[in-house]
C-alpha cells in the first residue's frame, strides 16, 4: 500500500511573530489526529523554516530521537552537555534524548534556515543520552538509529535519474526539493510524502529539476 501525503495538506504551527514557520506531517501540540500520531516508530516530520536570530530556546526531551537535516541555511544546535555545533546541508544530526536532555536550536546564519526534523520512538525508554552528527552523509548510505529499527538513507538524484524505496516493513518517502514519480503513481513534489506498507521495492524517477529525498526504512511496529 502507498498513502501520499500532499504539502499542502501539512499543520501549519510555530510561532511567525517570532520568525518561526513550522508545517507538521503528524499530530503535534494543539493539533491532534488520533488518525495520525505515527508511522512505525516516526511521529514527527516537521519542516522548519527560521528566520535570521530565530529558534527554539533551551527545553526538554526524553524517550525520542531527533534526527535533523538542514536544507539551507545554518542551523545552531546546543545541548545540555556543553556541546555547540553549526549544521549545515548535507549534514546529519541525531540527538537521543534517553532519560532526560535539554537542547537549543536557533538560526545561525545571516539568511533564511531551512530544515526537516523527524522524531522517532525508540524500542527501550532510558538511558543516557548520545549525539552524533555525520558530516556531508553519501547518497544513500544507511543511518542506524541505533535504539531503534530505522534506518534513514538520504537519496540526491540528476533529472531523470531512477532510483527505489528499500523493501520494508514500512517506509516513508519525504520530498525535499525537486520531484519524484513513484513507479504507478503520481508524482510528489517538495514537502510532499510517501507512506508505504508492505509495499516491496518501490522504483521512482526524479523529475527535471532533479531530486532530494529522507527515506526512513521503519519496523513492522504500530
């Protein structure tokens, strides 16, 4: 089965008084679906938009794991061991929060920042928590979560270029920038998704401007 989940169709949250421009995949905050709360183990896509000197001051997390990829712009990111980082595109970022964390993320740059954030469930609760952050990830190399059984693979595809959602379980397929169109079906353009149950290896093509996608390959699990 293939669900498509269009950007317009998105919950528009955040805050845009204070340069905070938020669209929700799933059910968040004020906005709850009891239709659609997670998929697998992901319960938050969230794309970010921030402008200059904008973000999230510190607050706490725990029992998730955050995964960020910045689209453009530079993304600052401080937790609560002392660590300050500067993500940038092509970046990888995954905070487990365990037990208990706190963070902040703000625009560090001069311009516009952009970027996906995804939330997923971990199989164990507790813990201590661990960042990591993978600098300029490769075209569809596999990223572990390694409390849960994700596995993320960023796609960048040439105009006209081929390439599949793994087999899974589940998958979901989120487009970036550009357009793909799935081997059957309509195409997807930026911000929108894919949901896919038991679908096999599914083929897709990106479209002229190219491609960009976050593919999740996601357990059995709700």
């Amino acid at each position: 089965m293939l669900e498509v989940r269009r950007a317009e169709g998105r919950y528009r949250g955040g805050d845009p008084a204070a340069g905070i421009d938020t669209r929700h995949a799933f059910s968040f905050g004020e906005h709850y679906d009891p239709d659609n709360v997670r998929f697998g183990a992901l319960t938050a896509c969230n794309e970010e938009r921030l402008a200059p000197g904008a973000g999230f001051a510190p607050h706490a997390h725990r029992d998730v794991e955050i995964v960020s990829w910045v689209v453009e712009g530079e993304l600052g990111h401080e937790d609560a061991e002392g660590r300050v980082t500067v993500l940038r595109p092509g970046d990888v970022q995954r905070l487990t929060a365990g037990a208990g964390t706190r963070h902040a993320e703000r625009n560090a740059g001069a311009g516009p920042l952009r970027f996906v954030q995804m939330w997923l469930v971990p199989d164990r609760p507790g813990g201590a928590p661990e960042y990591d952050v993978v600098r300029g990830i490769a075209d569809g190399a596999p990223y572990r979560l390694p409390r849960t059984d994700a596995v993320l693979r960023v796609r960048r595809l040439a105009a006209g270029a081929s390439g599949a959602v793994p087999a899974a379980p589940r998958a979901y397929a989120h487009v970036v920038r550009g357009s793909v169109r799935p081997a059957g079906g309509e195409p997807l353009a930026a911000g929108d998704a894919a949901r896919l149950t038991a679908a096999g290896r599914v083929p897709f093509v990106a479209g002229e401007q190219g491609a960009e996608l976050l593919i999740w390959e996601l357990g059995a699990g709700r």
